[in-house]
C-alpha cells in the first residue's frame, strides 16, 4: 500500500545549483584571488560537493573561467545602458561634448566597480597578476558596447577631440583603469569609495587628461 503522506522527491533545480555555485566562488575569489581560493570551501559554502563541481566546471581553472564570465557580462550589462542612451540621444558633436561624454562614462564604471565589490576585488586580483587568466580565458576580447564606445573614441581622434597618443583603445581602456586603480588604493587605506566628491574627482581628472582643451570648453 502506497503511503500517501510520504514526502515527494526534491527535484533538482541544475540551474539553481549552478547559479549559487558561482556567487559562492565568486566570493571566495574575491577574498583570495585563485591561488588563494579553495575549491573544498566553495562547495562546502554552496552546498554541493567537489565531484558535482569538477562534473560543471572541469577544474578550478574552469570554474574560475566562469567566475571572470560572469563579471565580463555584468560589466557589459552596464556599458550597455550607457551605450544605448549615448548612441539614441548624446551623441558628441563636440570635444566640450566628448568631454561630458568621457566624464560621464568614467562615472559609470565607478558606479560599477562600488555596485558590485566583489567583482572589482577579483579584477584587483587579476591585475597584480598581469590579467595572465583573464587572457588565457579569451576574456580580454572587446564586446558589442565596447566596440560601440571605440569608434566613438576612434571618431573623436579623427575630429582632433583626443590626444593622438595613446590609441584610442588604450585611451578607452583609462575611463575604466584609473578609476580601478584609485579606488583601490583608497580601500588599501581603509577610505570610503562612494563618495560624490571622490567621483567627480575621477572623472573630471580623466576626462581633462584625455580630452584636448578645444571647443572653448
């Protein structure tokens, strides 16, 4: 005879247990960068076990690949927003316009690397490490915002709006790694990061040292 209180078999959720395996690596990478994180702690902390990890991710490497995935993709997320707003309606017609252009985009991935702490940690990590493991993930490959922001930047060198050196991409690159790099160092200090003063800093000291002083800005 059936027993018909018995309980009803749990049914596993694959996308449920990925998704909670990642925010816990990611969190133990933030805290420990690879060399220092510990795959028994990440499946002990997500409740899942190693075999179940190694079966997902193949090996830590792996499963660090996919952490770097993930803030890839929220950073792209951002940058989109940004990107669909400056190409509809602010387009730079200007260098005084560019300028507004590159303080307000230094702006965004401020409020980026404060929204999400824990990935600018791990990118903390990947830099004193020469991004060797963002590279090896093919990670460093530019995306669809990202190719949207480098041919502004590649029209305001065309227009005379930015200096000629660097390139565009390396220029494009310094409206994310100086901000990176400051707040850092202000966490190094044990200073608070989400400071309005502290942004408007940034992003005029960016924006003025990329900008040519034209268009009677």
């Amino acid at each position: 005879m059936t027993n018909q209180l018995s309980r009803p078999r749990r049914t596993r959720n694959a996308a449920r247990t990925t998704a909670q395996i990642l925010e816990t690596a990611q969190t133990e990478f933030a805290k420990s960068g690879f060399s220092g994180a510990r795959v028994d702690r990440i499946a002990l902390d997500s409740g899942t076990n190693k075999a179940l990890l190694f079966q997902r991710f193949d090996d830590k490497a792996g499963l660090y690949a996919a952490v770097l995935e993930r803030v890839r993709q929220d950073a792209s997320a951002t940058r989109a927003t940004f990107v669909a707003r400056v190409t509809s309606t602010d387009k730079p017609r200007s260098s005084a316009q560019f300028h507004e252009l590159v303080r307000r985009l230094v702006e965004v991935n401020i409020a980026f690397l404060v929204q999400h702490p824990k990935a600018a940690a791990i990118l903390h990590w990947e830099r004193a490490s020469g991004w060797v493991a963002f590279r090896q993930a093919a990670l460093d490959s530019i995306d669809e915002p990202g190719s949207t922001l480098l041919a502004l930047f590649e029209d305001a060198a065309e227009h005379g709006w930015i200096r000629s050196t660097p390139s565009p991409a390396v220029q494009l690159a310094m409206t994310f790694d100086v901000p990176h790099t400051h707040f850092a160092s202000l966490s190094r200090h044990g200073s608070p990061v989400a400071q309005t003063a502290e942004w408007e800093f940034v992003s005029g000291f960016v924006a003025d040292g990329l900008v040519e002083q034209g268009d009677a800005r």
